[in-house]
C-alpha cells in the first residue's frame, strides 16, 4: 500500500496542476474578453459621440437654411413693397402732370 501511495499523490498532483493550468487558460480568455468587450463598448460610446455632433450639425445646419429662406423672403417682400411704392409714386406724378 506504501508503494502506490506516491503513486496517487502523484497523479493527484498532476491533476491539480492540469485543473490549476486549466482554470488560469480560462481565467485569461474571460480577461481577454473582457478587455474586447471593454474596447468594444469604447468604441461604441465615441462612435454615439460623434453621431450626436453630426446630429447637432444637420440641426444647426437645418436652422441656418430655414433662417436663410426667411431673410430671403424678408428681402422679397420688402423689394415688392418697394416695387409697389415706386408705381405708386409714378401714377402720383402721372396723374399731377395730367391734372396740370
């Protein structure tokens, strides 16, 4: 019985260290994942980052265009009514010359 005692200390040992090896092979890859699923969110938040900046800029952008369209139909309005006291003030002197 001495005789196969070191034996199965043995191949207790064996299998301790095979299971201890094992448990720091998987300890590793769950760190690795880890980390991959760190740069992954990394990643995913500036990729959020910048479609926020982008979004903000289509908004400016867009205001800018309607604030353009409304100085540009301002402007109209103001050159129709400017147009419209020209002929005024024409058919005035038309109509004093024609009444003297």
């Amino acid at each position: 019985d001495d005789a196969s005692a070191p034996e199965t200390d043995h191949a207790g040992c064996v299998r301790a260290l095979t299971e201890h090896a094992a448990a720091l092979r998987e300890a590793e890859a769950a760190k690795k994942a880890a980390e991959k699923a760190l740069e992954a969110k990394g990643r995913r938040e500036q990729r959020e980052r910048e479609e926020a900046v982008a979004a903000r800029e289509r908004e400016q952008a867009a205001r800018r265009r309607e604030a353009e369209r409304e100085a540009r139909e301002a402007r109209r309005a103001a050159d129709g009514a400017a147009l419209e006291e020209q002929r005024r003030a024409i058919a005035a002197e038309a109509e004093a010359k024609l009444a003297a």
